[in-house]
C-alpha cells in the first residue's frame, strides 16, 4: 500500500530525480546570478564614487 502512494523504499521514478536535478541547478544559478549582480552594483558604486571625486577635484583646481 505504501508504494502505491509513492512512499516506497525503491530509488523513485527517473523523472522525479531530473526535476529534482534541475531545481538544484536553478537555485545554484540565481544564487550566482544574484551575487554576480551584487559585486557588479559594488564595482559600478566604488567607480561612480572615485569619478564623483575627480569631478570635484577638478572643479577645485578651475576656482
């Protein structure tokens, strides 16, 4: 009775083990994706903050 249910000891249908395999994949991939897009908004932060600070020493160097 317990098989028939699906709670059976055996290694399970093929296909469950395929989704199983392509959920672990997508969330490895957002993972990766998420830090991707957080050390790239890092990089984009320290860039912006060393033009904002050449603009307002050159600005200084025109007074």
């Amino acid at each position: 009775m317990t098989e028939a249910a699906g709670h059976g000891g055996g290694e399970g249908h093929p296909t469950s083990r395929i989704v199983k395999v392509g959920v672990i994949v997508t969330i490895v991939a957002s993972i990766a994706g998420l830090i991707t897009t957080g050390v790239a908004t890092l990089y984009s932060a320290w860039v912006a903050d060393d033009q904002l600070k050449q603009s307002q020493q050159a600005a200084e160097e025109k007074k």
